[in-house]
C-alpha cells in the first residue's frame, strides 16, 4: 500500500445562488476588477489515503465525495491531484 | 404518544423539544443518544435544533452517518413519524428522508427572529390542526435555511401539497421582503411523499407558551398526537 494526497475541491453547482460568491464578485468590482464575472465559493479538501495505486485511490476519493464530502443536490467537485504523499 | 428526541453532540433545542411534549402536551417523551441503536419505541422521533458535529463539512452532513440515524431512516421507511425541526430539517435532508438541501442564508447573517408563516397543507399528520391559509408566527433561528431543490422536485412538492409552511408577509403573500434566508418559492417547510417525515426550519417547539411570545406551534404537536390518538399505523 502507498500512502497518497489527494486534493479535491467543492463548488456550489452553477445556476444555484452563491451568496459567498456573489459577495466576493462585488468586493472585486469595488475593487476595479471590472472584468470579474462570476465567482464561486467552495471548499478545497485534502484527504491522505492508503491505497494500491493511484487509480485506486482516485476511485476512493470518488466514492468519498458520493457518500459525504460533497452534497449530490446542490455541489459539484473535481478531483484535482492524486500524488504520492 | 411516545416521543424519541435524539441528542447529537451539538444539539442545543433537545429540552425545548423534550419540555413541549413532555410538560405541555403531557406525553411521554425520551432522549435518544446519537451513538445507540435503539429507538426505545417511540412513535415520534424528534431531531431537534442545534449544530450537530459543529455543522462540520455542511449542516447535517456527518450527523446524518451517526448510528441512530440508521434506526431513524429505518423507522421513516416503516411509517414512523419523524420531525426535523432546524438542524433536525438539515440533517432530514441530508439523509435522504426529505427532498432538497438547505444553504447558507442569501443574507449570510444568522437570522434570530419571529417570521410569519403560512399554512399551505393540513393534509398532513403534522398540520391538521390549523387551518388552509391561517397565518401563524413562529421563530426562525439559523444561518443555513434557504431552501433549495431543483425544478423537477420543486414542481412536484407544490403539485402534491407538500410544502406545509411558508414564509409570508402580513398579508399572507410570499415575497421577498417577508423571506428570511431566500428559500426558493419561500419555503419553510415540507412533507415527504408518504407523509410521516415533515421538516421545516421554524422551530414550534420555542412557540408553545404564551409567555414565550407564540403559541402558534401548540397546533402542530396537538396535531401530531391526534394522528396517533386516530389511530394511523407508526
């Protein structure tokens, strides 16, 4: 077994209202960022993890993001990396 | 009657729940810790307020794989009576027993206040008692409880007479201005399709007593007893 870092994030899926996202969208503007469109607020998990290869372990992190990391209903999320930690 | 509150470690309305059906409604009423399996025979289990786990990860998320929880769904698929009240309607959610999610406030302020509401269905085992239409006030407490779902389940929550509360102005219109947390259509709270799960972000059990403001969520649990008094299968 290796011992892997797998990093995932979590967004509110598109077309529900972000109101985090949309407060960070206005910051921005004030800011002069004007050319800011849309911004989402989530969350960036990274879960060590045991297992026999890398592929296993991405499966694992899907089931993990099924069951509980993320919510089905209303999130989206990517697998972003899954390295030798 | 027999009802079951369950205490996850965070709960924080388990005696206000416990209070208004023990001392006020003067049924039995028992705790149901989060770690047992055994619902003690309880005809109601009640998931009270509060913020289960911290509401770590989302609220409700990690309550909801707690062992009671599985004797809880178990107890729903039998028929039993399940209100989530709160956290109790997050945590509902999360595991599946009602349709939807509840998210951060539009605000994102903790909203701590009576709202009006209005009752949509008295076609339930936990609304009989009011009446189509009355408008009734009740305290809201929480930052996560926007309603959300999408269309297809939205479509059919209304088209089956699902959604129970909503929140209204005085003169009983959902608008915008009377919606504390931007739930979608201004729902407060729903049935399931078999209707013996009801979950709603109101809390009626803090509107018992006329010296707490309200008794306007003195209905809800009269109704709840007079569905098991007539005799409906747990």
């Amino acid at each position: 077994m290796t011992r892997f870092r797998c990093a995932i994030h979590i967004v509110p899926r598109r077309g529900i209202l972000d109101p985090q996202g949309k407060a960070v969208s206005d910051a921005l503007h004030s800011l002069g960022f004007a050319a800011v469109g849309d911004v989402r607020v989530g969350r960036h998990v990274v879960v060590d993890t045991d297992a026999e290869s890398a592929e296993a372990a991405r499966e694992a992190v899907k089931a993990m993001c099924e069951k509980l990391l993320a919510n089905p209903v209303t999130e989206d999320y990517e697998i972003a990396s899954v390295e030798r930690a | 009657m027999k009802a079951g509150i369950v205490r996850f470690p965070g709960s924080n309305c388990d005696e206000d729940a416990y209070h208004a059906v023990a001392d006020i409604l003067g049924q039995e009423a028992v705790y149901l810790w989060h770690k047992d399996h055994d619902l003690q025979g309880v005809d109601l289990v009640i998931l009270p307020g509060g913020f289960s786990y911290g509401d770590y990860l989302r609220a409700g998320a990690i309550a909801r794989f707690s062992p009671i929880m599985q004797e809880v769904v178990q107890h729903a698929k039998r028929g039993g009576l399940v209100l989530g009240i709160c956290n109790g309607f997050q945590i509902a959610c999360e595991a599946g027993l009602l349709p939807g999610a509840l998210l951060r406030n539009d605000t994102l302020r903790f909203v701590s206040a009576p709202v009006s509401l209005r009752v949509d269905s008295i076609a339930t085992r936990f609304s009989s008692q009011y009446h189509v239409g009355q408008i009734i006030s009740i305290p809201v407490a929480h930052g996560d409880g926007r309603y959300t779902a999408d269309g297809d389940t939205l479509a059919r929550l209304e088209g089956e007479g699902h959604v129970v509360f909503r929140y209204v102005d005085a003169a009983g219109e959902p608008t915008n201005a009377a919606n504390p947390n931007g739930s979608l259509r201004n729902i407060a709270g729903i049935v399931n399709d078999a209707g013996n799960v009801l979950g709603m972000m109101p809390h009626p059990e803090r509107a018992m007593e006329s010296a707490l403001g309200s008794t306007d969520g003195l209905p809800l649990f009269k109704s709840i007893l007079d569905t098991m008094l007539g005799g409906v299968p747990a």
